[in-house]
C-alpha cells in the first residue's frame, strides 16, 4: 500500500541539497519484530532513497510508557533531599506507612525492587528449602516468562494444566501425591497470579478457598500482584486488605500501573520476615537510591492515584473487547481487566498489524489465532477508538 505522508527531512538526507521540506511518497516494510513500536518504511526524494521509522500505536504492554506526570513532579521536588540510602529514606518509609494503611496490617514487612522477575526470585528464593518446589499454573510468569530464573536457584517449578490460569485446591492435590519420601521434591509454595497472565482474576471466595487449603496442607501462598490494581479494579469482592490476609506474601505491582519502575514485596507471615533484606543485597536489589522507589510509591498510594490509573486501564480494553463482542468474534479467555485476547481471522490481524502494534498469542486453528490487547493507565481513549475504527473497517471487508 503506498501512502503519502509529509514528513520534515533534516537537510543531511538528501547530502546537502535543500530538501528539508519535501513531500514524499514512502512504502512501509515489512517489521519482523514480533511487536515493533515502529514500522520501517523506504521512500525516494530527488533521487536518493531514505528510511524512516512511523509511529505505531502500541498495544502490546502495560509499560509501554514512562510514568505518571505526578511521579515526575515528586522525582524532582524531593530530588536535592538529602536521604540516607538503602530503602531506609523518608520516603520510602512513608510509602510503607500508606501501604500498611490499606492493607490494615501494621506489622506487615515491607520492601521496595526494582521489577517483577527480581520480585518473584527473590521471594521463592528465601522461601525454599533447596529440596523444596513451587507450584504453579501452566501460563504462570515463573514458568513461562523468566528464563529459568527459579530453576536456576536450584528450585523445581511444578505445573498444573489449568484453562483459565487460575489455581485451584483440585488442581493442587494431585501434586502433592509423592512416592517414595525423600526421593522427589518436597511441594512448599503455590504460586498464582492477579491477575493471571491471561487476564483472568481470582473473587474473594475463590481465594479464600485457595488459602484455607494451603494453610490445611501446610503450604505457602505467594500472589505475584504485578497487575493486583487491575484485578482489584475489576473485582468488587477482593481489596488489598484481603489480600494480606489470605496469602503469606505478594508484591504489589508497579511499573504496569503507572510507576517510571518498581513493585513493593509484602510479606504477611511474620516467620517468613526475618532477615529478608539479606536476600535483597545477596541479589543485587538493595537500591543505594531506594528512595527513588519510594518516592514512587508514595506517589501512587497517595489519595487512591494507583487504582484510578487500573481503573482507565481496564476500561480502555473492555471498550475495545464490547466491539470485539459486537462484531461476532469470541475471546480467548473471560476477562475484565486491561488484559484481552481476541479470536480473530488471520486476515484481519495481518490488517490490523500495519498500524498497530500487538502480539499474536495462540494459533487457534487454520484460519484464526487469539491476539493479545493490553491497555494502559496512559492509553488515550483517541487511540482505543482508532483500533476500534481500523477492526470495523477490516470486519466489512472480510
């Protein structure tokens, strides 16, 4: 397809002559990237070709932007503040002062890490004995998305095949059936995600159930929270408080939610507090400048800012996933939050694939696949409606 836009060249492209003002007739390539945030496009001016990149808009991540302005404004109000380093800063403190507020646990241990893998790491690490395992789902990020992290440490991930990412006693039990003693590994934590990596979400009895189990078979339940605000968001039954109370520890995301980077580790059980600050600096994620995720987390505990930015976001997506619905097509999965996964003819994805950026999830059979829609706390309401516009568009020509 040829297009024509006007672009403003910078003199050296056409090697000197004055061509700073030309408009040009460009063919975009094709992008091998999996999701570019641009798409390469060739053209001619005056004899001489040129590349350029067009913006795309991206829906392929929750941190596909900086941060929230007001975490800017924070960053550069408290930055000639003389603090002492090591999370042990003013601000950090205050941080943790809110947090302990809205999860109506006082004594709750409290750390600051620079991102979500550093996070699950650090905790199962501390956590496990070296003959112990982690259980997870199958679609969970320790199992798919993270290198090998925790295999590496020396702890076996245990999977169950679950369809909606979700974990439940049932799924569980079976993996604790071990024979003989002492010549497998020993189950000690379940790990599950809110919400999941496929945009489902746990209600409150769910949990409840997940935990009064775990505490009965004497295991550990760990939430890795990286989207937790859109799963509260989304979920009317389910607050921080309860998340506090029904698990031994999770890590508050976030980077997906607004922050320039960072996720808070909170750990509940109070004999799984002592000494974790030697896991943070053992691996590297004892911030000399820990106020710089403190000054963060204030931010976006302060007067509820957190979960309105998890609130756009899910209502961003789910705007895209009613037309998704009205057009006739169905979903991968059931979710409300900023999380979506189409089903969708491979025809109209290979359109949609030239102005948007997105990942193609799961091939579903010959003709369609299930992509994945992540909106953002920063996605603009003009952008969800020009991928709206562009899906209709290719719907009628289909």
């Amino acid at each position: 397809m040829l297009m024509q836009l006007k672009l403003a060249l910078p003199a050296w492209t056409a090697r000197g002559r004055n061509s700073s003002r030309n408009l040009l007739s460009i063919t975009p390539l094709t992008n091998h990237l999996a999701c570019p945030s641009t798409r390469l496009a060739v053209g001619t001016v005056q004899g001489f070709t040129f590349r350029t990149r067009i913006p795309m808009i991206l829906f392929t991540n929750d941190y596909t932007e900086g941060c929230h302005p007001a975490i800017l404004e924070a960053l550069m109000r408290t930055n000639l503040s003389q603090q002492v380093g090591y999370g042990f800063d003013e601000f950090s403190a205050h941080a943790i002062e809110l947090l302990r507020a809205q999860l109506d646990s006082p004594t709750a241990d409290v750390h600051f890490v620079h991102g979500g893998t550093i996070a699950n790491l650090l905790v199962l690490n501390a956590f496990l004995k070296s003959y112990e395992s982690v259980i997870a789902a199958q679609t969970g990020h320790i199992f798919v998305h993270e290198a090998g992290a925790i295999e590496a440490t020396g702890h076996k991930i245990e999977v169950a095949a679950t369809t909606d990412g979700k974990l439940r006693p049932a799924d569980v039990a079976p993996l604790l059936q071990k024979s003989p003693p002492y010549h497998t590994v020993k189950p000690r934590v379940v790990y599950i995600s809110n919400s999941t990596e496929i945009g489902t979400t746990y209600t409150k009895e769910e949990l409840t159930t997940l935990s009064e189990y775990c505490r009965a078979n004497n295991l550990l339940l760990y939430l890795d929270g990286a989207r937790l605000p859109m799963a509260l968001a989304a979920t009317s039954d389910l607050t921080l408080a309860d998340i506090a109370r029904l698990t031994d520890a999770f890590y508050l995301g976030g980077t997906k939610c607004g922050a320039l980077l960072g996720e808070a580790i909170v750990i509940n059980n109070p004999a799984l507090q002592p000494d974790f600050k030697y896991h943070l600096k053992q691996r590297g994620a004892l911030l000399a400048k820990g106020r710089v995720l403190g000054v963060q987390f204030a931010t976006l505990l302060q007067d509820g800012l957190l979960f309105e930015l998890a609130v756009h976001a899910n209502a961003m997506a789910q705007k895209i996933a009613r037309v998704v619905q009205e057009l006739g097509y169905h979903m991968l999965t059931v979710s409300e939050t900023n999380q979506i996964f189409p089903i969708l003819p491979n025809t109209i994805i290979d359109q949609l694939k030239d102005e948007f950026g997105f990942y193609v999830w799961k091939q579903v059979d010959a003709q369609q696949s299930a992509i994945r829609l992540i909106t953002s706390w920063a996605t603009p309401e003009e952008a969800v409606d020009q991928f709206v516009a562009a899906l209709r568009t290719a719907h009628s020509r289909a």
